[in-house]
C-alpha cells in the first residue's frame, strides 16, 4: 500500500550547492564589517534544484547525511590506500633472486 498524504515516513537526502551570494562564506561583507548571508541564512549551502535555503533543521540534517557519505568516502579510500601499500610492502620484502647470487634485487 502507497502512502498517499502525510509527511515522508523517511528523510531523504536534498542536493546541496554552495550560496552563489557569499560563495559558501556564511558572511557577506558590509561596509564596516561582514553580515551574515541572508540568501543561504548564514549557512554557506542552498539547495541544488531551486536556490533557496533551507530552514536550520533540515539544513542539519542534511549536513549530517553529507556528512556520513563523505565519511564513508574516505573511509574506503585509506582502506585501498592501506592495501596497496601492504602489498607493495609484500613483494618489496620477497626474494625475487634477481640480485648477484640469486640474492634480492630492490632496484634501489
């Protein structure tokens, strides 16, 4: 069964783009000092479809969901990074028997 009115029973994530007004600053600067943005509520982040800002509670939701996905992100970065470098660690210590005697040859 769809659901057909109420809100949405989970939060879905909202594309967000830099504010083009303070260019992701937060602050616009005035003539003595600098004023909070007022086309991205001082945030530095409007929506991706349609350019307006988003109110301080789904902007903190959407935070944390970008958030997550650029933890996640980085998370599976250093595990191949760390991979690599075990690997490469691996065969650097073998004995490839290319040196003098059969000994090993790490090119260095």
């Amino acid at each position: 069964m769809k659901k057909s009115h109420g809100p949405d029973l989970r939060r879905r994530m909202i594309p967000l783009k830099t504010c083009a007004m303070c260019r992701g600053r937060a602050v616009v600067k005035g003539v003595f000092h600098e004023l909070d943005c007022v086309a991205c509520n001082a945030s530095g982040w409007v929506r991706q479809d349609n350019g307006e800002a988003l109110d301080q509670q789904q902007l903190v939701t959407q935070l944390s969901f970008n958030l997550r996905k650029a933890t996640q992100q980085l998370e599976q970065f250093v595990n191949v990074n760390q991979t690599v470098d075990a690997a490469t660690a691996k065969h650097y210590e073998q004995n490839n028997r290319l040196g003098a005697g059969g000994t090993h040859y790490t090119g260095d």
